[in-house]
C-alpha cells in the first residue's frame, strides 16, 4: 500500500477508512486538508481503490494549486499537476500496475 504521496513541496498520507466510517460519510474515501490525509475505504477491490485515490488526489491538487480548473485550458493543467505527481512517486506508478494486475487476474 502506498503510505504518503508526494506533491511539489506537500505530502499527503493515505490512510484506511473503515465501513463504518465510509456509510457515515456517505463516501468511499475523502480528502482532509487540515490533516493533509487522505481516507479510502478499505476494503475496495483493487480496481476501486485506485479510482477513489486519483479521485481524492485531484482534491489534494486542487487544494494546493492556485489556478483552478475551469475549462479545457486549465483542466490540462490539472493533468500536467497529475504527472509531476507520478514523477515524484515512482512508487506509486508500481501500485497502480500492481492493481490494475491484480484486477485483470481476480
């Protein structure tokens, strides 16, 4: 599992959220700024959990990027911020290999 993603000079901390916590916040993950974590339901299957935490990543992003997205122009900047974040986190590039794996096979 990856534990801490890296973003510019930010680092966000992904954590589990249990089922209880996930029917409460009627959300599969979430994005707490204050904390800088981010919280995925646990027991998503691989394929889900992926989606959740490049969902709850581009809430990071957003939160620490001056220039919001608002139209194509600058949603193509949301993905060049995507990428720095793949570059910064080769780790993470594994994980999502490694998932994507698990689900082809599963």
């Amino acid at each position: 599992m990856i534990k801490e993603i890296k973003y510019k000079n930010y680092k966000v901390k992904i954590r589990k959220m249990g089922l209880k916590q996930a029917q409460l916040e009627n959300a599969y993950g979430l994005y707490i700024p204050n904390k800088s974590s981010i919280y995925i339901q646990n027991n998503l299957n691989p394929k889900n959990y992926i989606a959740v935490l490049l969902h709850e990543l581009a809430h990071f992003v957003l939160d620490k990027t001056e220039k919001k997205p608002n139209s194509e122009e600058s949603f193509a900047v949301m993905v060049e911020e995507f990428a720095k974040i793949f570059l910064q986190n080769p780790k993470l590039i594994n994980f999502i290999k490694q998932c994507t794996k698990q689900n082809e096979t599963g």
